[in-house]
C-alpha cells in the first residue's frame, strides 16, 4: 500500500490525498455544498445543540477515573449493506471478504479491538467503548431475505463519486457502503469519504460511505469514515488540512491538534504536545486534566497508527445515533432491527448466478460480444456466481459452440459455428441451498461471414430487421440502442440511442450516463471489388439536446472493420451541435423537418470482402435522443443518393462546382425528361430532351466549358411534366 492517508469527506466532497503535500479540500467544499444546501448548515446547528445538550448529563471527570458518569453499557445494533460496484475487475470482492471486514469494523466500534492494548499510557483511561455493532441486513427494502450484499456492474467504478452510490437502501434503515475500483479526478487521492449526518439529512440518497475496494479491511479506514456518518470529525476539526495549524474536534479528550499525516507510530507523533501543553477544561467548578499530548492514536487521526476512539468520540458517536438527524435514531429501533433482519443470522440462500464476457486475444483491451461466427478465436466467459459458496457450475452454450457445455468454475472459451445471438445458461450449486440458473439469450452476437454486397442493400431498422444488427446495452440501464416504431425518415421505422436523461426524482440522483457507451454493429458487406469506387454510407438522423445543458456532450462514434471484426477503425465521430439540432428538455421525437442527411466517406484502404460498422454511443448528462434511419453504402452523398428515392428531385454535386459536374435524378412513370440551364439573364446555355427507362435513377455529366464563366446558374428538370428546379454555383 503506497497511499497512506483516508480521504476525508465532509458534506458530500471528499477531502483529498494521501500525499503528504495535498492540500485537503474539505473546508472550501464543505462551504460550497453548504451554500447550495441550506439545510446541511440548520442540520448542522440543531444537531449540535442536541449533542451538547446530551453532552451536560456526563460526568468526564468520573469517567477518566473509570468510576461512573458515561451510560456507555447499551449495545446499539445498526443494520448495513454492502454495494460493491464494479466492472468484474478486483474490486468484485468476495461474500467471504466482506464478512471478515465487517467483523473487524464491528471490534473497532464496540472499543474491543485487541490492538487498543498498544495505545501510550496518557490516553489509556481514555479509550472509549462506543459499543455500535455492525450487522449486515438480512431483509431488504422489500422485504426479501438477503445477505446484505449487492452488485451493480457499471463504468462507474472506475470513475465513482456520489453518481456511483448505485441501488442505494433508504438511510433511515440501513447504513449504505459502497465500494469501487477507483475515484473520479476529482476525488482522486482519496481512499474513502463518508456523509456527516446533516448532510445525509439533506442528501439522503447519498448518506453513507464510499470507499476503493482495496480498503474495505485495510488498517482502521473504513471504521474512520463510520465515525464521521455518526459526526465525528478529524481530531483537528474540519476547518483546515492536517499539520497545518492546531485545531480542535469539539471533543474535549481529544486534546487540540494539528493532526499528523502518515509518520506513522513515532513518539514524535504519540507524544507531540504542540498544541496541547497544560490542556484542561473546567466543567462547573471541576477542573478536567486531560492529557497533554495529541492523540496520535485515535482512529479520526491520519498518523495511521490507529487504535482507539476516546470516551467523548463514543459518546458524541452514540448521541448522533439518537438523534432523529438523517434518521440515525431509528437505525436502531427495535421495530426497524426487525425489519431489516439484522440481528437474526445470516440466511441460507441460493446463489446467484452470473457470468461476464472478458477480454480475449481478438481485442486484448476490450471484451469481445461480437464477432464472426468463423472466427477461431474464442469469446471468454467467467464464471461470476456468488451468494453462497459455488460448490460446482455447469455452463451450456447455442450456436455450435465448440465447448457446448462445461463445468468449469473458472471460464470457458468458446467459438460458434452457426451465426446469431448466442445463448448462455450458466448453473450455480451452492453448499447448503441448492442451485439457480441464468439464462442470457443475448449474450454474445455470432455475426455471419457470408457477407453481401451494397448495392441494393437499404436498411430501414423495422423490428424484424433488428436481428441482424446487434445492439449492446453493456451496463444494463436506461441508456441505449434501440429500435423505435413511432419515427422515421419518410417511414415509421428507425433505431434510436435512447440518451434522454429523466434522472430528476431523489431516488433516481445517481448513475450519470457520462461514462456509458453502447455497441450496435451493421451486418457484413463485400467491398473487394469496390477499391475504385470511394464507396460512402449513407444514412439520416435527428437529434437534441436538453437545454439544461449549454453543449452536446454526447457523441457517435462510427468504425469500420476489414477483417470481421477482429480490429476497427474509426472512420467519424458525430458529436456536438452537429449530432443534436434541436434543443428541448422534454425527450425528444424527432418530426419530419427534423432529420438531416449524413454522409461519411469508406476509407478504401478498409475495403475488403468482409466489412463490418460499429456504431458506439457516449451519452452524457442531460442527453437527449439520436434516431437513425435509411442506412445504404452508395458512390453518392445522402442527399444526392435521396433522388434516387425521391422522384421529381434533381441534385447537382458537386455544387458549388469548379470542374464537370454530376446531375442525379430519378425518371417518372413514363421516363420522359428534359433539362435546361440557364445562366443568371435567363439565357438557356443547355438543354437535353430524352427518353429514359421509367423510374430509373440517372446520372449525367455536364462538362465545364457548358458554363462560360463563373456564377450563379439555374437548371430546371422536366421529369413527366413535374419541374424542379435548382441553382449551381460555377467558381
Ligand atoms: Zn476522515
């Protein structure tokens, strides 16, 4: 472990790192979640009072003597869940890890951890005994059984702060822990940060503690941040950064102190007297002597040589719990003890089984869900079960896989023959309470080799068509590809990426789509005998913003593969007010006008007879939807290529034109078309009269020198007695 020091958080906003030199963030964040919460500071003040109040009944005096005054002989039993959040990585800790790090948590808030025999002797009479003990919940917010544990795969585990704090129990009945991979930058250094109860009152969805996996039983850290959910602060108070200036805690055995970063169990820390030299407080006509040096050893210190609450941190601890702020005081209550099952043992119960799709050597950076069936490179399934401990597994695959069942506990490689979704079963037996089967019959997507060719080709995403255009929702939530039968381009039919973000109820405050990307791939295309053509896709779409956000963060990002899938390039990304024209806060349904023609451009160095798209959607916060229609791959732009579809047109490009220009059209009924072009007076410079095969799209040449100099020209089309007509610019 190279970090040292726990992140700090007061109010939501974690105070930073663990290298010595950061400057912890606390005091400037706490004040600016305090302005824009005015509760967390009237929070603030009736707790205190509260706590003061209490505070008068106790005799310190007599309890440093060991003779009486702290009523400290109740037991208070707090149910808590465990959420981990992850990505299948190291962070997915086990049932068995998570047990043994709440029986340790547990020691250290009963006062009965062993190492409390190491404190120095000027604070031995002031280990306190806060006697909280920790109980994972055996029945959830609906009152299922459970063994107080969830799981929530999601890219937020890698980027956490509040807007990971996923599947959150209500904090009036359970004290919520979650644990991820790694902090977002802006929490970056931290190991863990916790809510004080007047900001849990205020944010009650975010009430509880956060910490990197790698810390669940790391020394003391996780009992430091449940000091601070029961408004404990560090033991030089929350106004400054430790080491920086003598600060006091409003606990009076904890002498003022500048607190101690991480020199660890040096008698310079345990028996600094720096700013506690002569420290007594005289309570009535009793003069209190506490002792003089700082304690170093106290779990709210950051010396990292924690070993004890003192007999005032317990009390302030064990008063918060009776107050009625963020509703601490009913954690406890003997009618929601009952509800939450905490003080009943742990349930048999059946696993849960679950399997992830990982990295492979086709793409060693990312998972592998789509591929060509041919491809002799195998997709990798791990076995994810938990829940009880997996006695066995037996695993079943579709499509011809080369390993169609297996008992692997670990993982199974597997191939597939037959293209298509390809369905996994995975079985869990667990050691006392048998076994549960999960069944994705989505789970990976075999795509067919036998690819076709362009022309002709014209996707319109109906819902029928959908089964040869895999879409991924990889994190399982609201954000997502999706066929949509209410919009189209000239049709009913399209596919959206669903970005709309409605997350505006309290109970829906986590969870930012800003992270989250989702796949839909195209079917195969034979392009070998194109390399002269500089083929084009050709597709439409229609997209917004909500206007509670001044730009379009989100973006499309289209690839293209060679070689069936097994390397992509990217040939466009789609992003900002080009991706989303319209702006409203409502979700958005794209009407007629709505819709605009894109065209991208095939890098004719990818063209090969097996020829895949990827389309990859990064939604953001307070996204809106993108709709996508009338995908082709023609030598022509979208817009000229429309006029193959769209009789009585006629497109010139390119326009403005410097050389020979391209007129398109398509004939009418009888093919009869002529076409004339004038220049700005009016004088006709060309005109052509002709037959053509009814309803055929046609491509003419006019030369350059049919315009005698540069400007504005007109050319009408005369198609079945319909004209249209269009400007070209000579330059
Ligand atoms: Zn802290």
């Amino acid at each position: 472990m190279t970090k040292k020091l726990f992140g700090l958080l007061v109010a939501g906003v974690l105070c930073g790192n663990v290298h010595a030199q950061t400057m912890c963030g606390t005091d400037e964040l706490y004040n600016k979640l305090k302005k824009e919460n005015k509760k967390i500071e009237l929070n603030e003040a009736e707790l205190e009072l509260y706590i003061k109040q209490q505070l008068q009944k106790i005799d310190f005096n007599s309890a440093a003597k060991g003779t009486a005054g702290v009523d400290d002989t109740t037991y208070y039993d707090v149910p808590i869940v465990i959420h981990i959040v992850h990505d299948f990585g190291a962070e997915y800790i086990t049932d068995n890890a998570i047990f043994d790090a709440v029986s340790n948590w547990t020691e250290v808030m009963l006062g009965e951890n062993a190492d409390t025999s190491q404190v120095i002797t000027p604070f031995k009479k002031w280990v306190g005994t806060p006697r909280i003990r920790l109980h994972l919940a055996t029945v959830d917010p609906n009152g299922n059984p459970t063994k107080g544990i969830t799981r929530r795969q999601s890219y937020l585990t890698g980027n956490a702060g509040d807007q990971a704090k996923l599947d959150g129990w209500p904090n009036n009945m359970y004290l919520n822990l979650w644990f991820i991979s790694k902090f977002s930058p802006d929490h970056s250094g931290a190991a863990a940060y916790a809510y004080y109860p007047s900001s849990g009152a205020a944010l009650p969805y975010y009430d509880g503690v956060i910490g990197l996996a790698t810390y669940l039983n790391y020394d003391k850290a996780i009992p430091h941040e449940i000091g601070h959910c029961l408004n404990l602060q560090h033991t030089w108070g929350n106004n400054n950064q430790p080491n920086v200036a003598c600060g006091d805690d409003g606990v009076d055995d904890t002498p003022p102190t500048k607190g101690h970063l991480t020199t660890g169990c040096t008698n310079g820390s345990l028996y600094d007297t720096t700013c506690a030299t002569g420290y007594v407080k005289v309570v009535g006509s009793t003069i209190i002597d506490y002792p003089d040096t700082t304690n170093a050893q106290n779990v709210m210190d950051y010396t990292y040589c924690q070993k004890m609450f003192t007999i005032g941190q317990a009390q302030r601890m064990r008063i918060a719990l009776t107050s009625g702020t963020a509703g601490r005081n009913n954690l406890f209550s003997v009618t929601n003890l009952g509800k939450t099952g905490a003080l009943v043992p742990r349930p048999d119960m059946l696993p849960v089984p679950d399997f992830s799709v990982e990295k492979s050597s086709i793409i060693s950076t990312e998972r592998t869900y789509f591929q060509c069936a041919d491809n002799s490179t195998p997709f990798t399934f791990y076995n994810r079960s938990w829940n009880d401990t997996i006695t066995s597994v037996q695993w079943t695959f579709s499509n011809g896989a080369s390993n169609p069942t297996s008992a692997s506990t670990a993982f199974v490689n597997n191939t597939f023959s037959q293209p298509g979704w390809v369905t996994v079963s995975i079985t869990a037996t667990g050691n006392n309470s048998g076994s549960a089967t999960k069944t994705n019959t989505h789970a990976v997507y075999a795509a067919d080799p036998n690819t076709i060719m362009p022309g002709g080709y014209f996707q319109g995403f109906t819902a029928a068509e959908m089964d040869k255009w895999p879409t991924f929702n990889y994190y399982d939530n609201q954000f997502k590809w999706e066929q949509y039968s209410g919009a189209g381009y000239n049709s009913n039919d399209c596919v959206r990426y669903r970005s709309f973000d409605d997350r505006t109820s309290p109970a829906n405050k986590s969870g930012t789509p800003a992270g989250d990307y989702d796949d839909m791939f195209s079917v195969g295309f034979n392009l070998a005998n194109f390399t002269a053509s500089n083929l084009k896709l050709n597709f439409y779409t229609a997209g917004a913003r909500t206007t509670k956000s001044p730009f379009v963060q989100d973006s499309l990002q289209i690839f293209m593969s060679s070689d069936c899938s097994k390397s992509w390039k990217l040939i466009t990304t789609l992003d900002g007010s080009d991706l989303a024209t319209a702006a409203q806060n409502a979700e958005f349904f794209p009407a007629a006008g709505d819709w605009k023609a894109r065209t991208v451009n095939l890098p004719t160095a990818n063209y090969s007879d097996k020829v895949f798209f990827r389309f990859r959607y990064w939604p953001s916060e307070n996204g809106n939807n993108l709709y996508m229609d009338n995908f082709e791959i023609t030598p022509f732009s979208t817009d000229v290529n429309e006029v193959a579809h769209q009789p009585g047109q006629v497109k010139v490009f390119p326009n403005p034109t410097k050389g020979d220009c391209e007129l398109a059209f398509t004939t009418g009924l009888s093919g009869k078309t002529s076409f004339i072009i004038k220049d700005i007076a009016g004088r006709v410079v060309y005109q052509q009269d002709q037959v053509y095969a009814p309803k055929t799209f046609v491509q003419h040449t006019i030369l350059r020198n049919v315009f005698a100099s540069a400007g504005f020209y007109f050319i009408t089309l005369i198609n079945d007695n319909l004209a249209t007509t269009e400007k070209i610019v000579v330059e």
